[in-house]
C-alpha cells in the first residue's frame, strides 16, 4: 500500500555538524537556534519541573553546546575591563618603540633591513653596544681573519696572543667595558635575523678565530674556510651555522677568553658566559632529540661541547655525552664506509642522506672519529667502550691539509678491519692527527683487553702470575712499547712537534701526544702485575721505560716558552698515569728506608702535579686529577720522613717559564673527581719502579729517542750531567 505522502517542512535542513553536540550525542533533532536549540530547552524544562533531590542542584540554563565556527576564535574568560588595560599598554609600548626608532633614524644613516650579513658586521664594528647574556659584558675586540693553518693542532705563542693564562689583563673582550649600546644598530641586528642570544657578530668572530686557533679538539670536525665564509651570509639563509654549534664554539672559546669567571666561597670557578652557551647548547640537542630536526650539525655541537665538558673536568657529563654521542652516531650510518648506507635507507627516514661532495663526506668522517676517540679517551683504565671495534666500518680521513684544500682525493684505504692499521702508515694519508687517531684507538685495545681479561677472571690479576701467558697479551705488548713508535713515518718518528726558536716557538699537539699515550698505554697494560722486589721483571722494566718517557717529553717542552695548557687534555690523564707510579714507588722507598731516592722521586711527583696545576689553570681537568693523586698520597705524606714532602724538587729548572712561586691557584670546588679503575687501589698498583729526577748523578733512560739536545739543558745547569742508558742497566739497591 503507498505511503501517504507528507508535506515538505518548512523549516531548512541543516549543515554537517550544525545541530548542537547534545542533540548528535542522542541523535536527536535540532533546529540549531541559538543560544539553545528547542529539543535542549524542552529537556530541561522537564528537568527543572520536578523538585531536585537532596545535595542536587538543577541546571541554570539548559547545556547546549555548540562547535565553534571555522575562522572565529573562542572568546576566553577574562575580564574585559582588564582586557582594555592590556591592550591599552601594548599600544602604548608600540608608540614609544616607534618613536625611538623615528628619533635614531633622524640621527644616523637608515640601512635597508635587505642588506647582506657582511654590510651589518662592517656597520657594527664601530657600536661597542652589548648583547651578552646572564649580564656578561663584552666590548669590541680586534676582529683578525689569519690564515688556516694545515694542521689545527699546530699552536704558537708568536700568532696567538691569548696563549697566557685566564685573567682579564690579556682578554681581548674585557677591555673597553662601560659604552653605550646603539639603539639602532641593535634594531638593525635582530631584524636582519641574528639570534639575540649569541653575541654581537664582531665578538663571535674573534671567538671562532680563537677556538679554531687553541681548541686542540672539537675544531678538526669543522672546515675552516668553509665555516668562517658561511659566516658572511645573512642569519637567515640556510646556509648560515646552525645555532647549536656556534653556541658550543663560544663555550669552548671560553677558555682562552676569559669572561666573568667568579671566585665561588669554596674555591670553586663558574664562567658565566661558557655556562650560558653550553646550557644553549643543550638546549638545541634536547629539541633535536625530540623533533630530529638539524640533527647532524647538532650532533658536531654535541661533540664540540662533549669536549668542553672533558676539559672541565665534568665527569659525569663527559660520560653521559660519549654514550649520547655514539647511540645518536649509528643510526646515521656514520659507521658505515663513506658515512653512508643504502640497505634499509628507503623505510628509514631518519637517516641522513648520501653526502653531497667531498667536504661533506670529510666531515661526516671526522664527527665520527671525533666522536669514537671521545669514547675511547673516557674509557681511559677499564671501561667497556660504547661501540666495539670490529663495528667501525668507517675510513680513517684524508689528511688535514687535504681537507682545507678540498682536495677530492680517493677515500683513505685504511680503516680498523686492517691487520696493519698501527705499523702502516701511507704518506698520502698520514698526518699528526691521524697518527693521534691511531694512538688512541690502540690505547683502546689495552683497555679492551683489561676490561674482558678481568670480566672473566675468576679474581683480580696477581702481581706473582706471568701475563705473558695470557691469550693475545705479548701481541699487544709488542705492539704498544715498541712496534707502533718504531714504524712511524721518519719525519714523525724523532719529532715531538716541540720547537723553541728565535722566531717563535711552535707545538704540534697532535705529535706529542702521539709520542705520550703509547706510554700510558703500557702503564695500564702492565702495572696489575709489577712486583719492585724483582727489578727484572718485564712488567716492572715496561713502566719505568714508560713513566721515564713521559717525564723526559715534559722536561723537553718545559724548557721552553711554549705554553703547556695548549695541549691535548688527555696529556693530565698520562701524567696522573706516571705520578701514580712514582707514588706507588715512593711507598718502596719508605718501607726499604732509602731516603736519598725517596727525596728524588718526591721530586719527580712535585714535577707532575705541578703540571697538573699548571694546566689546571686554564682546563679544571688538571686541578681535579690533582687532587685525585693527593688522596693516593696520603699514606707516603704519613709514613715519609721528609719535612715538606710536598716542595721537594721545585723548582725543577730555574730558567723554566712556568715558575712556580707564581700566585697560588685556587682551591677548587669539590666536584666529583674521575678515578681511574685499577689505580685506586694498593693491590692492583703495586710498587712501583723509580724513574730518574733530574738531581745530580741521576741516570735517565727514555725509551724512544726524542726530538731535542740534553747539551742545552746541560748548559744552563752546571755540575749536572746526563747519561743515556738501557732499563736493563738501572741499579735499585
């Protein structure tokens, strides 16, 4: 039977999502009149038609709810009298804004707001305005563009003026404090998109010209020519360094400039200007951690200041970054050859794509090694290591002059799967920083080799066994004490990088201190089993060749005008390595009751902590292991029977430069101090073995020739005489 056909409504049917939300939860109609619809308001006049139960208040008006309309804006409960007010002083700071600019426009020269970044910095020379944070001052230091250097590692005390130690006499950016910020060039800098929180473009170019001069570290990651001409670029183009690593560069930098460091009541130092960049710093990698935006640049930020960090002495964060560092490294694929590759890569969004050229390519190599030689520098003693060897697919880099030069030259051939990566060295491909590299990641294979004998020890190595017999250990012995030094290049092999000439002094950190860390290596390999009551002993005869070594090359380079806190930090780790042997020694002495060559070995362990707290005076580092060697100390100052154990042997050579009646440092602050596995201990660091002072009728015998003449140090100090001889020949009674 037909439906009876119905008149049309007359009312208009409504719109997708017109009807209140009460009325399409109940699938109800609705006739979408506002402010309540009539299906709601009948509800709740029924609702409101019966009494309400006890504690039960009816509704005052009935709950119909409407979606906001596209393109208007909820209204928010805010009173609209103060909503006025708000307004009004917004408008009021607007005018007074407008008129400042109007007035300084009329007194100065407009810049159009389009000029290049380079036009700005040239205006900008001539403000002494400040745009430091947290209240640092800074004024307007000699903006100085020096050539690159083909080794970064190569410092000298001629071109680098900030060679002298912190205070505010020789820093560039304290003088002149006290001038007047220019409103309008101020105005003309954060319109043209510089980041307020760095500072003024002229300041943070003399910093980049001091990290990438003094920074022994972190500035091998960065192409220098390339770095210093984005600079030029306007803040907004893409091409501009990221944030990240400037705020590290300024961190780091720190060091050579001082800024407002203050004196804390326990001793301590805060440098407000590199704690304000570091914290920036962190700032970047924890909103790249979430978002994954910029992550490789963050990552060399994260590796400039990992450095920092290490040279501060920060353990706990020094540890916590080499670990953030080689997690974050992986999924990138830099471990893989070419820093690149292509199984998984069409799923894997996240990783970065192939390299563009050759100076991207290099630099993905050098972030990575920096990053793994960070790794194995931390785990210095006994740690596991983040990322085992056999996962490094990555080809050692070209040479540092090579680099700069953008020279594409074929990939270096030599990476860690080859049996000879530490006796082989390429002339193409060999320069001190690659010998570094090399250096440490043998010192890696020592700590690899402690970490997985002792892990499945049943105890702790004995002093009494032979090590010999273990799998593996006469190999690397070879290699650590003899076969890595004996196959250096010539031109490397006798040269310390040390040179101390009229014209001006020079040293390649690099080179140094791949002369050192194989001596620390054998320290480390050894001093479990050295035993002082048998002399010929392998163990005991591989530390003092070792610790003799290490305390030759620091006479060398303190018989000259060089400046010692320009080296590598890990130079602090290789002392405290030999001044824990000298102390281990000196006990030996105590109990045998010679107190002649006790005198002589409180000498040599003076020598080393004042290193140390020469060093200390620029990086913190130097300081805390100081302080860690005084507490292995405490049981010699007790049993000696010397009056002032601590000044025994200072100073050692009148004529050095770093006297040692210079103003006593500060005490420092009680960080946590970074002990060395297997060095805390007088079971595992046994008696040690003496190694020669420079006092007079003393025999020293390094175990690698070095670079320099003792005639000249026997020149300034009559009646003292020098004679080379084997370990094999030393007499301990």
């Amino acid at each position: 039977m037909p439906k009876v056909p119905t008149a049309p409504s007359s009312r208009p049917a409504l719109r997708r999502n017109q009807a209140c939300r009460a009325c399409r939860k109940r699938k109800l109609k609705c006739d979408a009149a506002r402010p309540h619809c009539g299906t709601c308001v009948k509800q709740w006049q029924s609702l409101t038609s019966v009494p309400a139960p006890v504690g039960y208040a009816h509704p005052a008006e009935p709950q119909c709810i409407y979606d906001p309309v596209e393109g208007l804006t909820l209204t928010p409960d805010t009173d609209p009298m103060e909503k006025i007010r708000l307004l009004e002083e917004e408008v009021f700071q607007l005018k007074s804004k407008l008129q400042e600019r109007t007035i300084a426009s009329r007194s100065t020269s407009p810049q159009h707001l389009s000029t290049q970044h380079r036009t700005y910095n040239q205006s900008l020379h001539s403000s002494n305005y400040s745009l430091s944070p947290a209240g640092s001052q800074l004024s307007d230091p000699v903006h100085s563009s020096a050539s690159p250097d083909i080794y970064v590692g190569r410092v000298s005390s001629a071109e680098c003026p900030e060679v002298g130690y912190r205070n505010e006499k020789n820093s560039p950016e304290v003088l002149g404090i006290g001038s007047k910020s220019n409103a309008d060039s101020f105005m003309d800098l954060l319109f043209s998109g510089w980041n307020p929180d760095l500072p003024e473009p002229h300041v943070l170019d003399h910093y980049i010209d001091v990290f990438f001069k003094s920074d022994p570290c972190g500035s091998r990651i960065l192409h220098r020519s390339s770095f210093l001409s984005a600079m030029r670029l306007p803040p907004r183009d893409p091409a501009f360094p990221h944030s990240a690593i400037l705020h590290a560069i300024c961190a780091s930098a720190s060091r050579w400039s001082s800024r407002n460091v203050t004196l804390m009541p326990d001793g301590s130092r805060q440098d407000q200007f590199a704690e304000f960049h570091a914290s920036k710093t962190r700032q970047y990698i924890d909103k790249t951690m979430a978002t994954g935006e910029d992550i490789f640049p963050v990552v060399q930020a994260c590796v400039l200041l990992a450095w920092y960090f290490y040279q501060e002495g920060r353990w706990v964060e020094v540890w916590i970054f080499a670990g953030f560092q080689t997690r974050v490294a992986v999924p990138l694929r830099l471990n893989y050859p070419g820093t690149f590759s292509t199984q998984g890569y069409s799923f894997s969004g996240g990783y970065l794509p192939p390299p563009k050229d050759f100076r991207d390519l290099e630099s993905r190599r050098r972030t990575w090694w920096m990053t793994i030689i960070f790794d194995r520098i931390v785990s210095f003693g006994g740690w596991l290591h983040a990322i085992d060897e056999r996962d490094l697919g990555t080809e050692l880099p070209v040479r540092g002059q090579d680099f700069e030069a953008e020279q594409p030259i074929p990939s270096n051939p030599q990476d860690m799967s080859r049996e000879d990566i530490f006796t082989s060295h390429f002339p193409r491909y060999t320069d001190p920083f690659l010998l570094l590299i090399k250096a440490i990641m043998l010192f890696g294979r020592v700590t690899d080799f402690n970490v997985r004998s002792n892990m499945g020890a049943p105890t702790a190595p004995s002093k009494n066994q032979n090590p010999y017999m273990l799998q593996g250990f006469g190999e690397l012995d070879d290699l650590v004490y003899s076969n890595f030094l004996g196959n250096l290049p010539q031109m490397y092999r006798n040269n310390y990088g040390v040179t101390d000439a009229p014209s001006g002094s020079a040293l390649d950190t690099d080179l140094y201190m791949v002369h050192i860390i194989p001596h620390a290596a054998s320290i480390t390999l050894h001093s479990p089993y050295l035993d002082f009551n048998d002399m010929q002993r392998t163990s005991t005869d591989r530390c003092v060749s070792a610790t003799q070594s290490i305390l030759t090359a620091y006479y060398m380079l303190s018989a000259t005008s060089l400046d010692i806190t320009r080296l590598h930090p890990t130079i602090v780790v290789c002392w405290y390595l030999a001044a824990v042997i000298q102390v281990q020694f000196c006990k030996h002495l105590i109990e045998i009751n010679d107190r002649d060559r006790e005198a002589e070995v409180w000498g040599e362990i003076n020598v080393l902590r004042q290193a140390m707290l020469n060093y200390g005076s620029r990086s913190p580092i130097g300081t805390r292991q100081e302080k860690l060697l005084q507490g292995l100390m405490k049981e010699i100052v007790r049993l000696t029977s010397q009056r002032q154990p601590l000044e025994v042997g200072l100073p050692l050579f009148p004529f050095s430069h770093a006297s040692v009646f210079s103003e006593p440092l500060a005490v420092q602050s009680e960080t946590p101090i970074a002990p060395l596995p297997g060095t805390g201990s007088s079971d595992r660091m046994t008696k040690q073995p003496h190694v020669g002072d420079i006092p007079s009728g003393l025999t020293i015998a390094p175990s690698h020739s070095v670079a320099w003449s003792l005639d000249d140090i026997n020149d300034q100090r009559s009646g003292i005489n020098f004679e080379i001889s084997p370990p094999s020949q030393w007499r301990y009674s």
